[in-house]
C-alpha cells in the first residue's frame, strides 16, 4: 500500500469515529433532556383529575409518563387543565361505578388507546389458560 491509500484508510477511520462520537454524546444529550422533560410531566400531571383517570382505568401514572411521548403528554395535560368538563369528569371519578362512557373527556381517545395497551400487555404477560390451571395445580407444563 502506499502512503496515499493508508492516509485515505486513516481519514475514513477517523471521519467514522467522529460521526459515532457524536451521535453518542447527542443521544446522551437528548435522553438526559426528555428525562428531565418526563420529570417536569410527572410532577404536573400528579395535581390534575388526569392522574386520577389513569388511576381508575388502571394506568399507573409511571407507564403512562413512560409509554406516552412528552409532546403528546404535554397537550394532554393541557388538555385537562383547559377542561370545559370538570363537573362530568368529577362526578364520574367520584362515581364508584367503573368509568365505562368518557365521552365528555378531551383525552379520551388517548385514555382508551392507552388501556387498550395496557390490557394487550397484561393478556401478553400472562401464560395460556392450560398453562395457568397446570401451574395451579403444582404440576409442571
């Protein structure tokens, strides 16, 4: 080889470690802002009626900090700071009957999407019936 083919080699290298450096440093850059993004989230979504609907649809506010991108959380949230549906909203979350119709709910898609999921998870979790009576009984699979 000659000098020109190994410098040519060499700034390749390089050019590529670079370019993986940097996209190290962004992607630790960025998970550190959407983390501190997700604080912010979480700390404003514990004193809404938003937090008490996850609760009763069975999302844990955690999950649904964690599952729901931060631009969509963010315009929920606005969403239910805006309410034009307090009264409906407070009357069902203080209803124990379980919270069937929320119509009334500018984030009811969202919510719907999101048990949705979190039942789709739950049934994913858990072994087949067979396996689940087997398991019961102490006998092995």
């Amino acid at each position: 080889m000659d000098l020109r083919t190994i410098g040519l080699i060499g700034s390749g290298l390089l050019l590529v470690v670079m370019a993986w450096m940097t996209l190290s440093i962004m992607r630790q850059a960025d998970s550190t802002v959407t983390q501190r993004v997700r604080t912010v989230l979480r700390e404003r979504l514990g004193g809404l009626r938003l937090a008490r609907m996850l609760a009763r649809r069975g999302i844990s506010q955690e999950s649904y900090i964690e599952q729901t991108p931060p631009d969509e959380a963010k315009a929920q949230l606005s969403a239910c700071e805006g309410c034009a549906a307090v009264v409906q909203c407070e009357s069902a979350l203080a209803s124990e009957l379980p919270l069937r119709d929320i119509a009334f709910c500018a984030n009811a898609a969202a919510l719907e999407a999101l048990t949705h999921h979190s039942d789709t998870v739950a049934a994913n979790d858990e072994p087949p019936a067979d396996q689940r009576r087997l398991v019961a009984c102490g006998a092995h699979p």
